[in-house]
C-alpha cells in the first residue's frame, strides 16, 4: 500500500495561512541569488569593449601619425579580435580545442593591454573599453575557464588552478 505524500498540501496550507493572518509582512526577505552570466553575453560583452577600443583608436589622429610605433598595438587588437571571435565560434557545443582557445584569448587580451600601456598615450575612451574588457575576461575565464568548469563540478583542482583561480578572483574584486 502507497502512503500519500502530504508534504506539498502542507506547504500551501502554511503558506496560505501565513497569508489570511497577516503573517506575510513579518517574513523576512530574502535577496534574490545573483544570476550567473552567460559565456555568450560575457563574450558579447568583450566583443563590444574590443570594437569601441578600435572606433576610439581609429578616431584618435595620434595613432595615425606614428604608424611604426603604433604597429604592435594594432597587431595585437586584430589579434585580441580574432582570439575573441575563436572562442564564441566554441561555444554551446563541446570542442576539443575549446580550453586552449581560452588561454590563447587570455594572452591576446592580456597582450593588448600591454601594448596600449607601452605606447604611453592618455584616451580615456580606449581605456575604458580595455577595462570593460579585462573586466568580462576575468569574470569568463573564472567561471568558463578550466580552474571555474572543475571548481563547479565539484573536481578537485591542482595546485596551479587553484592559484589561477583565485588570481583571476582577485583581479574581478
């Protein structure tokens, strides 16, 4: 013989009793959980930084008048451009090459900054695309990365994850 589950006519009875006594206004609130953003708006997100760091550099006359000294920066933009656009083609779909892809986008982007800082030039519309940009990395790697796909899986990481982990935690703060 089955014996009937009561436990969800309970709940409601509760509830609905909470209600009629004006036992809602006493019930504490609780904060809605944070929600977890997609890898596709966090790449979309990043692609957009990248396109305004490209209109603002292609307004700017300073980074036409030096096209030698400018060279590397414009290198690593297509770069970064490409690098950005291989991971959103992995997305949604398992792919072999999808963690790798990951690393190469990191050091593209990582590389990007590094040639702007180089150049030694005050934009303020260029920095704040690389800082939204640096910004949806950080938050994409740590969640979508390997160190932020086996923490969520409840796998143990090595050593050098956990260290890679907690460095991308850090520059997200």
């Amino acid at each position: 013989m089955k014996i009937p589950n009561f436990r969800p006519v309970c709940r409601v009875t509760l509830v609905l009793l909470l209600v009629a006594a004006g036992g809602h206004a006493a019930t504490p609130r609780v904060a809605a959980a944070p929600r977890l953003t997609s890898a596709r708006s966090l790449v979309a997100i990043a692609t957009k930084a990248l396109a305004t760091v490209h209109h603002a550099a292609t307004a700017d006359a300073r980074l036409a008048a030096e096209p030698a000294r400018m060279a590397p920066f414009w290198a690593s933009l297509q770069g970064a451009t490409q690098a950005l656009a291989d991971v959103n083609a992995v997305l949604g779909a398992p792919h072999s090459d999808y963690f790798p892809r990951v690393a190469r986008t990191g050091a593209r982007l990582a590389e990007l900054s590094a040639t702007w800082e180089r150049i030694g030039l005050a934009n303020p519309e260029i920095q704040s695309g690389l800082a939204t940009l640096r910004s949806a990395w950080a938050i994409f790697h740590g969640t979508y990365g390997p160190e932020g796909v086996r923490h969520r899986q409840d796998r143990p990481l090595t050593a050098e994850e956990a260290l890679r982990l907690v460095q991308v935690r850090r520059a997200r703060e």
